[in-house]
C-alpha cells in the first residue's frame, strides 16, 4: 500500500504579518507560504535532518511536494549498495537542502508571529509588528583579558548586571563589540555565551555581516545555531564604489531568503563609508524575513521618511545612537541600538518609557543630559573611551584589541569630566 504524501497547500493569511506579505507584493506575483502547525513544522524538520533515513523500505513510492512542486521518489533501501547506496544518499540530502530553504520563511514566519509559550500559528494584529523590536538594545562591548583573548567571565559577570536593567534585549557583535577584529570561531562563542546567560524573554541579535555574500549566509546560519533570534548584517563595503541599490538588494534579499532567523539590515554611514539607499530599505521592507533597519547615520528626515515609506510593511526603523533617539522616537521609530546604554542603561530605559507615555517635558530634558556622554563615547573617544567609562559604572571594560589603542591621561579626564558636567558622576 502507498505511504502517505505530504503536501503543502497554499493557504491565504489575513493582516500585515509575514505569511501575507510573502503572497501580496506589488508589482509582480510572490509565491505564497504554507500555512503550517508546528507538527507539521517538527514532521518536515525531520525530513530534512533524517536524509537518508527518511527512505521507506516498504518497496512503496512515496513522495513529498516542495512548494515548487518537485518530488523525491522512493527507491527501496533494501536494494541499494556500494556507490549506488551513497548516490541515493547524496540526492535525498540535496533534495532535502532545497525542501528545508523552501519552508525557512515560512518557519521563520511561526516563529515570529508566536510567543515564545505558545508556538502555535497566529496572525498579528494590524498595529502591531509581528516580532516587536520596541525598546532599548545596548550593542554589547567584547571584553578582553590583558593578553587580548576574550574574556568570558568577565563577560557573564557584565551580563548579569544588565539583567537587572530593563533592556528589550542584547546586540551582541556590533560595532562596539570590535566585531572585526574577532575570529569567526570566537564570533560563534561569544553569541553562545550570551545566549546561555540572557533570559529567554529577551531578545538576541547578532551581527552577521561579511563583505561577501556567501560567507554572509554561512555566518548567519552559524550565529541561528549559536542561539541568536535575529541577525544584524551590515552593508558590506569594501568595494564600496560597485555597492549600487541592485547590488545591494540583490545582497540581503540572498541572505533573507536563507536566514533561518529574521534580518535586520545595519547601516552605518561612519564606519563604511555607504549609506544603505531608501531605495534598497523600501524594497528590502517586502522581503517577508527582513524585519527592520538600525540607522546609525543620524539623519532625522531619512528616519522619518524610511518609516513613512515602509508604513504598510510589517517593518522596524530602529535608532543607532541614543543622541539622536528622542528625535527618533517623534518620527515613529521603534527603539534604540545605543552604545551609552552600556554605561547609562538604566537613563536610556526612562527615556525609552518617557517617549512611550508621551512625558515630553521630561524626555527631552533626560535627552539634552545624553547627547555629550554619547558623543564622547562615539564619535570622540570610540570604543576606548567606551570601555572607560563603563569600568566608571560597575562594569569590566578592559582593554580594546590592536590597533585599537587606550585613552591617554588627558583624554580620561577630559572623559570624566563630560559624564561629571552632565550629572552622571
């Protein structure tokens, strides 16, 4: 007797959530993702990680239809030896690559519109984003033993600090985390390590951008394994001057399209030289596993304008520095990258909730005392004078990694007296 097939049917989803932008897009048809329980989430995960071991030996032909309509034939194990056996193998693995990116949008899409308790398929509400990044992020600094490896304990004892502060969640391998200058196995180790401490209602986003776009894809996946809810990838930009909007597009729309885990897009005007164009954001914002943009560029107007323009996307503008997140706020953002936030967390949370209830007054006056210590953290001091004045407020900064070089005398008291005039010291 036949085994039974799995089909995955086409089924229309209401809202602005990822299932139904994946089947309404403007301009051309988009394939439209199955409608999925976690059952049938669990069945085809087996699919793909048994391979082999998922070939019958009843002598019966069973099938399974990808969304693309192609099948896998049943040959009888029982029958297979030698180079045949490993041939038979090797195409039910290949074929089960192919079967597991056809389902990763939508398994990222279950993942998303689902609490973290209840992993049943739901469709957002209209107002309401489908993975909420609303909140304060502070962009993780990595710290260093004096011989310059990564020192993991004094990283678990920074973590448990920060859970006594009202954080939405972490970023760990950003700018402020010296993530160039970090091996790509230690890279996987960091997000391990903060994934083991950080409490599961919070969440953690790891930056996964490579120059290329392969190695991209490869260290996203790396970092879903690791324990990582959404990956932060950075325009790439060594050759700056071919990263055009279609290159651009054509980049992050591969790495969607194979992240297992939500993307944000990350662009950084400062350290690459490339402002990610509104061109590439809008059209990025349609991609059903891209969830939303960290604009560290400072420009209000685009702010405003990028959260205008992806107002019918289920989409997030979320700001790159805590000098400019009042501003943000009143634009429509959604919350703040903050590099300050591993210093001020605390003051960065109360203007976050100040924003929120609407307590202008007292957000911007809490504002006016934020941008000089921000500034001296970013663009004056960098990550040196970040690590310094972290140590000033209970936590391990330690030393950078070369060619990065500490502050001299002069420039810490230049530092503490910015936090002193400020009222934070």
């Amino acid at each position: 007797m036949p085994g039974p097939s799995l089909a995955l049917q086409p089924s229309p989803v209401r809202g602005r959530g990822v299932a139904a932008r994946a089947g309404k897009q403007k301009g051309k048809p988009r394939p439209r993702w199955p409608k999925l329980t976690w059952r049938g989430a669990e069945l085809l995960a087996a699919i793909s990680w048994r391979g082999k071991n998922t070939l019958s030996s009843s002598g019966a032909t069973p099938h399974v239809v990808c969304p693309a309509g192609s099948r896998l034939p049943h040959v009888p194990r029982q029958t297979l030896t030698g180079a045949a056996a490993a041939e038979a193998a090797a195409a039910t693995m290949a074929l089960s690559t192919r079967l597991t990116a056809c389902l990763r949008p939508a398994l990222a899409a279950l993942r998303r519109a689902a609490p973290r308790h209840c992993r049943g398929l739901s469709t957002p509400q209209a107002s309401e984003p489908s993975f909420n990044l609303g909140g304060i992020f502070p962009p993780l600094a990595t710290p260093f033993s004096p011989t310059q490896e990564v020192d993991y304990a004094q990283l678990e004892g920074n973590l448990r600090r920060y859970a006594r502060i009202p954080f939405r969640g972490l970023v760990v391998l950003g700018s402020n985390g010296e993530y160039p200058y970090l091996a790509s196995r230690e890279k996987v180790e960091v997000v391990s390590c903060v994934r083991r401490a950080l409490p599961r209602d919070r969440l953690l986003l790891a930056g996964s951008g490579c120059e290329s776009t392969q190695a991209t894809i490869e260290l996203t996946v790396s970092m879903a394994e690791a324990g990582a809810d959404v990956a932060l990838v950075v325009t790439p930009c060594y050759y700056r001057g071919a990263m055009t909007t279609a290159a651009l597009i054509h980049h992050y729309t591969e790495v969607g399209d194979a992240s297992p885990i939500p993307v944000v897009l990350y662009s950084v005007p400062a350290n690459t030289g490339l402002d990610l164009p509104m061109e590439a954001v809008t059209t990025l914002a349609q991609h059903p596993n891209i969830i939303g943009i960290k604009d560290s560029g400072g420009d209000i107007t685009r702010m405003g304008l990028m959260v205008h323009k992806t107002r019918q996307e289920d989409f997030q503008v979320l700001a790159g520095s805590a000098g400019f997140l009042l501003a943000s706020y009143a634009v429509g953002a959604s919350g703040g990258v903050c590099a300050l936030a591993n210093v001020l967390g605390d003051p960065l949370c109360q203007l976050d909730h100040l924003c929120r209830t609407g307590q202008w007054q007292e957000a911007r006056d809490l504002q006016h005392r934020l941008i000089e210590p921000n500034t001296a953290v970013t663009r004056r001091f960098g990550i040196p004078g970040l690590k310094k004045a972290m140590e000033w407020f209970g936590y391990y900064g330690g030393p950078c990694r070369a060619p990065l070089a500490p502050l001299s005398p002069a420039q810490v008291e230049e530092l503490r007296g910015t936090f002193s005039a400020n009222g934070w010291l």
